[in-house]
C-alpha cells in the first residue's frame, strides 16, 4: 500500500458527469489499496471565463488580485470532486494551495514552489481521506498572499505533492493515450511511446512537445518521482516518464536510438544585420535582451566577411516576446551601429530527441540527409547531447517531422517493441 | 476621517458594469477622506449556479465541501471589485473571510462568529489601501476549516468588521432605498424611515421585515455599530438604525407610537386537538419538537373544557419545519393520548412594531378595532413590549397590513416630520 498522486486537467472536468468520471477512477485506485492525493485544474473553459470576467472590469488588473480571482476556479472543482467521491461512498477532503502547504515565491502569475508542508494532507491520508488538492496555486512564503504557478502549474502541483509525500507514483491524465513519437495530426503513424527518460521528456517539451510542461518534469527528474501520462478516458496504460528506461536502473543497449519527432510553431526569429565584428558586440545584444527578460532559444552567428568586417547574428525566441525584443534592440542601434533589423514569424523549429543518439554517430548526417531529400531547407541548427532541433519555414514544418519519423524508423506501430526492447510494464 | 465598512449584496454586483458603479461608490467615500473597508456577496446568482453544480455531482454533498465550493462565490466578486477599484486609480487588497480573520465556530453552512482579527486588514488600511472583503465566510476556531454564515451572513460580516474596526458607521447597500414602513407593494403610501432603533428593527426582522437579517441587528446592537441601509441605485440617505432616535441617546417624547407594519407568510400552524388537560403534557410535546430542533414562535392554548378535560394546543413554525414537526407529533400519539393534528400552511403573521407603543396605552384596543373594521379574523395574538403580533388567514394579510398603516397614521408622507420629531439626519 502506496501513495499514489494523480492530476486531472481542466478537459477532464468540464462538467458534472465527467466529474462523476473522474470521481470514479479515483475511487477505483482508493480501493485497489492506495492512499490516494489528487490535484486538480479549474473545470473546462472556467479560468478563460473568468479571465473575461477580469478583463470587462479592468483591462491591466493588479497581479495579486488576478491570482485571487483564478484561484476560485479550482476551488470550485476540487470541492465538486471531493462530494463526487463523498457520492461513491468514500471520504474526501479538499484543501487548498495555501492549506496543502504548497509555499511559493512572491511573484504573482509565474510563482514558483519552494516548498510543499504537507501535514494537514497528511492528516487527512492518515484519517483513511481521499485528499483533493487545488491546482496552479500556492501562498508566498514572506506575505502569505494568494499565488499562481503560471502554465503547467497544476502538473508542477502534481508532481510536487508525490515528491512531499514520497509517493510511488504521479499519474497525469489527459485527453491523449500518452507521449507519441510525433504529434498523430502530423504523422498518423505516430507509435504510443512506453517508456521515456526525465532527459528525453525535458528535451521534447522544451522543443514544443505539449504533453508535459518543462518545469514540472524537471521537478520530477530532481526528485525522481516516476510520472505515469495516461488519458482520463480508457484504461490503458499510458507513457511512463523515469530516471531510466530499465527497472534495473540502467539504459538499456537496445534503447532507442530517437524516442521521438518534436516540433514547435510558436517561435519567431529575428536577424540583427552587418553588426561590427568586434569583441563585447553581440554581447552587448544578448545583455539588452536580458535586461528586459526575453529568453532566447537558439544563437547563429555567420562568420564575419574579411572584407566588410561585419557580421549578422540571428536567434529566435517566443513570437509574443518579438515586440518588446524588437523595441529594445532598436534601441541598441546607434550604440552597436548595425544596419538592420529582420524579424521572422514564419519560422518552425523541428526536433529529434533520444537518449539513444549519445552513443550513435551518423544520427545528425541522417537527420539533414532525410531533411535534404525531402526539400527541407535549414535555417539554423541547435544540438544538445540527446537533443538536434532544425529552424525551416514554418510551412515545411509538417514535411520535415514526417520525413524524420521515417527516416529513423517510427512508422511501425510494431517498432515499439523493438524500440524499447520490449520491456514493456 | 474614520472608517466606513460598507457592504454590497449578489445583486449590486451582477455584472461587471454592476460591479464597476459599485467601484466608483467605493471610492466616492476613500475620496471623502474616509477609510472604506468592503464586505461583499458572490455575484448575482451566482450561488444559486454553484449549489446547482452540487446537486448535480452529488444529492447530499458533505457540508465541509459544500461550504469550500459556495465560497469561492465570494473569492471571485471581491477580486473583481478590487480590479475595478484599482482601474480607478487607487489601491485595494482583497481578502478571504480566512484571511480577515473572520473566526467562527464550526458549523458548516451556518456558522456563527465568535471573534474578528483584523490584523491583516488594519495594516492594509495603514498602507492606504482599500480593503475588500468576502462576505458570507470564515474560518472555524477549532479545525481551521472554511464555513459559511449561512443566510444573512454579508450582513453579519460587514457588521462584525465594523466592530472590530471601530468604525464609524456600517452601509448596507441594498436595492431598496431603505426600511419602510410597510412592504410598499402591499401599503404604496408606505414611507422610509429615517430611523429606527435597533430593537424595533429585531422586531421588524423577526416579523417578515427582510430588508435586514436579526443576526446582523443583534450583532450592531451589542456593539452599537450604526447602520446605514441604503440604495445602492441612489445617492439618496436611506434609513439609520441607531441605539436612539436623537443625537443625544434618548429617546424623544414625541417618538412615533408605531415605526412600521411587518408581515410574514411564510409561517405555519399546528393545533394539536383534544390533549388531556394534565400537567406535563404541553411540556412533552414542546420537547419532542425541540429534540428535533424546531423553533415555534407563537403558541396559543385553549382553557380547557371543564366537561371533557381536553383542551386543543395550536402554535407556529416554520413552514419548511412542517414535515419534520408533524412526524414527530405523530410519533407521540399514544404516549399523549391526543385526538389529532391539523396543519394549516395557509396563515400570515401581522406586526405592528414601535418602541412607542411602550408608553402608549390603548394601541393593542386600536389595533385589533381596526382589524376587525376590515374584516380580518385574528387566530392567534403575541405581544412583546415593542411589537404586537397577530396571525390571520394568509389571504386576509394585505388587508390587515393596510387597514393598521392606515390606522396608525402611518400613510401620509409628512407624517414622517411628526413621527420622528422632525430630527432627519
């Protein structure tokens, strides 16, 4: 008997029955033996709905207020699900961010945790409760005000409570199977993937994969809580995100040489043209960037032409940042001396993660080749260990994820089995 | 400059531009010079949709979660308002009734304060800061659970921080322009009242009156905190309830004899026919409905028939209690020995209510002359030292109701400058 923490999304409880749903599967893992600690979103559209309410009163409301106002929509689902459960004949108690003890930083909208005092929810798992917790929020550790976690907050929730109550296992039910090789819009033959590593997961939500958000595997990974991805709406088992693909805690040789095709049409570049080739320049250009808090993705730098002694640098970052990125660098422009800005949007970046390319040389002459014999123009080329993402135009995008997912061998459904050398679960 | 709470029901704030004049309301005072603390109600119907969600997920939701849900109602209007009041140009922090230190006992669904720590508001008052409230909630002594005050609960929040602040006066805003005579849809000529005392107004409270709620004007009594209810649709003066009618805390002499008429239908009669005149058994029938937490308000026993010994026992309740009270009786049947219930839902209750009526002989002689020059037959009569009650057939209320405003000078509108001794405010 274990403590296992699950999650459901907002697509889970949209209404009364898929409440009841929900309330069901809970009870289900109850009775199989296991305590059980749930953290839950706000219901269907209801965040959106009160992000218009905010906007009909005040079109710039105070942090601090926004956070007050969000934090009622999961408050009103945690305490639906927790009567669903009391329906089904079970106890369950519903807490809030602040009285599950999720201690956060101060920074209203993005807060990040700093600390998970689980022991009302502990006294209540004692007392035999199914405990419900409200996602996406917390209270500040200095002023003991209302937060929010920002994006992929009530994951982050999630995996957070197993790591406080030690727990065997976080279960994130969505509305997919689990993590696909390639996104199954695109590439139809997308496999289901199994397994995958805390490595692998971070390398392909960070390149656009929207399954899991970044922070809350990377909060997994530093605490090694095994997160179980499955949909809310079958039985079958989902993808299982851990430190190693293996029970006996090793990578295996058969691992798979690419876990899968990400991609992401969310970014724009921008090129800062016939910048002065000299030392502290570009530097310069990242410090400004910096200063006004955009992150950068990837950094191309052309080789200075002898003759002119000028160089073009070009990055990309998220397109909502491209306006202030734009500002700030015009800003910059009598001072560095550049002749021009260009800015992007119809960019798309595609990716090929696997731990398995570590030991594999030849992936990346495969990944360009495929991409050449498809008509896949590359524009700027990032790599990472078990990471190497392209920038195309935006409308190669789809091409290029499908000739990857060939080219490495995705396409079969049965490839699984001989991709993750059949360990199955 | 002092502090002025002000408090603002689900039906001021029922939308977003509701909740935008109620802003500017606000501010009109901050500006004034005043400090402005704000307990306010969830947002029009939005209860009523939030108790739907229950019933929908569950017949009998456990009052703890019923309670969590129900107060995320408040959590969402007073962010807005602060978003609104901020939209203006000035600051405001909203608070949970937890986080006002809104303490209460814990009974879920109808808890009663027992104390209100300000701290947290104060030192936002001491910031500048406009503080908004949720009305309705707080947080039990004992189990550091969130309750709910139950009906009248906004009232009794706005009352209860006016105390613990010790502010200068509580403004009820409502959507009428304040205490009436009479119910001006039954009495047209019906006047507002500029005063009234705290004790005439229990007595209008507990007589139908339900422009305020008892529990409110119990608590302003006993910390002899003004009230002020008002439009919120106006800017005209609505009524003050005060320990006295004149500035210099007694009474006047020429105090009107009667404040007002209440009435209420939404009581019900039981007669208990034919119990053996014996000592005891009144007493056991009374706690038999106490056991199962019935409150009777008037109770009539008939003199005993010297040939049978059986006399018939009649009292009032609740309508809702009906059910429960009946079959409680029924129970009782043998152990009593008496011949059989009658239930008559189809009463009303009429109150003449003054403090005048103290010093003024005659008025009761008056007031049943007149009932019986209309025609109304009266049931059953209470007095109290202020108030004289009678119950009448439901459909002869309105009647009743006319025919005592009409005889106690209460129709003229210049009546008012007599009445009250022309003080005005």
């Amino acid at each position: 008997m274990g403590i296992v923490v699950q999650k459901y999304g907002g697509s889970s409880l949209s209404d009364a029955d898929a409440i009841k749903r929900v309330a069901r599967r809970i009870t289900e893992q109850k009775r199989a033996g296991n305590d059980v600690v749930v953290a839950v979103s706000a219901m269907g559209d209801s965040t959106d709905e009160l992000l218009d309410l905010a906007e009909a009163v005040s079109p710039l409301p105070p942090a601090r207020e926004l956070d007050m106002l969000l934090t009622a929509g999961e408050r009103i689902s945690m305490a639906l699900v927790a009567m669903a459960i009391s329906d089904l004949g079970y106890t369950a108690r519903s807490f809030t961010g602040s009285q599950a003890g999720v201690i956060t930083d101060s920074v209203h909208g993005k807060a990040k945790i700093i600390d998970v005092t689980p022991g009302r929810i502990q006294s209540a798992i004692d007392d035999g409760h199914i405990v419900i917790v409200a996602g996406f929020q917390g209270v500040s550790q200095d002023t003991k005000e209302i937060t929010t976690l920002g994006r992929g907050g009530t994951d982050t929730t999630a995996v957070a409570l197993a790591a406080a109550l030690n727990a065997d296992v976080c279960e994130i039910y969505t509305d997919v199977d689990g993590v696909f090789t390639a996104d199954p819009r695109i590439v139809p033959q997308a496999a289901k993937l199994d397994q995958v590593t805390y490595e692998e997961m971070l390398e392909l939500a960070a390149s656009g994969a929207k399954i899991l958000h970044l922070r809350c595997v990377e909060y997994a990974r530093r605490y090694n809580i095994p997160i179980h991805v499955r949909s809310s709406f079958s039985q079958l088992d989902g993808t299982l995100v851990t430190g190693s693909i293996n029970d006996e805690g090793e990578e295996q040789m058969e691992a798979a040489i690419i876990s899968g095709v990400a991609h992401d049409r969310s970014e724009a570049k921008i090129t800062v043209v016939g910048v002065p080739d000299k030392i502290g320049e570009a530097a310069r250009i990242f410090e400004t960037l910096a200063e006004v808090a955009i992150n950068i993705d990837m950094i191309v730098q052309n080789v200075s032409a002898t003759d002119t002694g000028l160089t073009d640098i070009s990055f990309t970052l998220t397109q909502s940042d491209g306006q202030v990125a734009m500002e700030a660098l015009d800003r910059l422009k009598d001072e560095v001396g550049y002749e021009k800005l260009i800015f992007d949007h119809s960019i798309g970046k595609v990716s090929l993660v696997g731990a398995g390319m570590r030991s594999n040389p030849g992936v990346t002459a495969k990944f360009f080749k495929c991409l050449a014999d498809a008509g896949v123009n590359i524009e700027m080329i990032s790599t990472s260990e078990i990471r190497i993402s392209v920038v195309c135009s935006e409308e190669q995008v789809d091409v290029a994820v499908a000739a990857a997912h060939t080219a490495f061998d995705l396409d079969s459904s049965e490839v699984e089995a001989v991709v993750y050398g059949g360990t199955g679960r």
